[in-house]
C-alpha cells in the first residue's frame, strides 16, 4: 500500500555482518541468506588477483557499496577509509578525524562516486556525488544507520536506528517507524528503484516498507545472529520522522 510502512515475516536476501580482516584474511559475508556456501578469500589470493588497492584500514570495514555494472565494489572503515576493488575507481576518502564513525556508503548511478555517512548522519562526497543536506547539524533521536540513493542519483535517505527516515534532494518522502515501539532496531536500508521507494530491515530480519514491495523478512524466526546491512542495490530542507 504506498506511503504505508508494514512489518511481516519471511527472508529478504540482505549481505549480513562483515568482519574486519586479519592478517590473512579480508573481507567476506560471515552470514548468507540462501543455503548456498560463501566463499572466503584470503589475502595472497586477493594480491595475486591485484584487485584491490592495498589498503588496509585502521577500523572496522563497516559498509560496502558498487558500480551498478558491477565491475567492483568500495569498501569503507568506521574511520571513512575507503578501498576500491576491481573495477571500482579509487576515488578518495575521508582526510581528518572524524566527529562519529561512518556507517554507511552508496555508489552514484554511474559508479564514478560514493556518498559516506556517518552516525550523526554527516555526508561525505567523493567522484561525481553531489552534496544534498545531512543531519549532521541536528539532535537526533536515535544514530543514523545507513543511507541509500535515488535511482538518478539526485537524493538520497539516511534512517536512524529508530527507523526514523530523513529525505534530501529529489529523494520523496514514504513513511518510517520513528514513531513506533520496534523490537529491534533497524540497521539498513535499500531503494526501489521501480517504485521510487526503500525498503529498511531491522537486526531481527524485520522489514518495513515505503512504497516498496514486500517479498518476505526473518521478524518471527530465530536467528544465530542479529543482521548488519550494507544495501547492495543501485539503490537540509529535510523531510523525516
């Protein structure tokens, strides 16, 4: 229903949490959603391939985001560290000490820039990303926990771990949960790029929609672990709950 926010129980398929590397490890989904084995890749393997840039970061990899022609993928440190992958162009990071960690990340619709954001929903531009608002200058109920784009590329949303959702450019306005009682609290978002929507998802698997179809979520099933979200989709004058 549009501009209406449900919760109901099934699996999205979502990138779970991401452990920091080791000494002999990178980055890799420690959870999949589909039975389906996850592949590992250590570090030599990584060199021999020369796929990525060599940097190694000083934080917790927290956020990841690709091209939408999926020729690579950025990864991102809670410190705005970023390292580009395969085909992802190495486009920068954040140069100072930050007033709170980054938590999230999204590409532009050509894959030559990303957006950062950062806990107090601080935006940081890289490449051809454009500068839209943040709330970065506001009191908070709760930390911002992720962002994603518009499909143009000319906006994009943060959501807060209440689900409260902030909208900035051409980015429309569908609804949140900031003023709901959740069981668990969000820790991500993906946008819809047919029905100009997002979809969140809770650490429980929980998933609430605006304006976005429901395929299902993990609300009512057990699981080992809570879920940690980095959108994979293509996905102030602020408007926000």
């Amino acid at each position: 229903m549009k501009h209406g926010l449900f919760r109901s129980s099934l699996l999205v398929a979502l990138l779970a949490l991401v452990q920091p590397p080791s000494a002999s490890v990178d980055w890799w989904p420690e959870i999949s959603a589909s039975a389906a084995p996850v592949q590992r890749h250590t570090a030599a393997s990584h060199i021999a391939g020369a796929t990525c840039t060599g940097y190694v970061p000083s934080g917790a990899a927290v956020a990841m985001a690709a091209p939408p022609n999926g020729s690579g993928y950025w990864i991102a440190d809670n410190a705005g560290l970023v390292e580009a992958c395969g085909g992802a162009p190495s486009l920068g990071s954040v140069g100072f000490t930050l007033a709170r960690p980054i938590v999230g990340m999204a590409s532009t619709p050509s894959g030559n820039g990303y957006w950062l954001v950062a806990s107090d929903g601080g935006i940081f531009t890289f490449g051809d990303a454009q500068f839209y608002g943040s709330t970065g200058g506001l009191t908070l109920n709760q930390p911002i926990v992720g962002m994603a784009p518009t499909r143009d590329g000319g906006g994009y949303w943060l959501v807060a771990a209440d689900g409260g959702v902030f909208a900035f450019g051409d980015a429309a306005f569908h609804g949140s949960t900031g003023s709901l009682q959740l069981n668990k609290p969000v820790v991500g978002m993906s946008s819809d790029p047919t029905t100009g929507g997002y979809w969140m998802v809770a650490s429980d698997g929980g998933i609430f929609t605006g304006d976005a179809p429901f395929y299902g979520s993990m609300g009512g099933v057990p699981l080992n672990q809570r879920w940690s979200v980095w959108p994979p989709l293509p996905t102030l004058g602020a408007t926000g709950w």
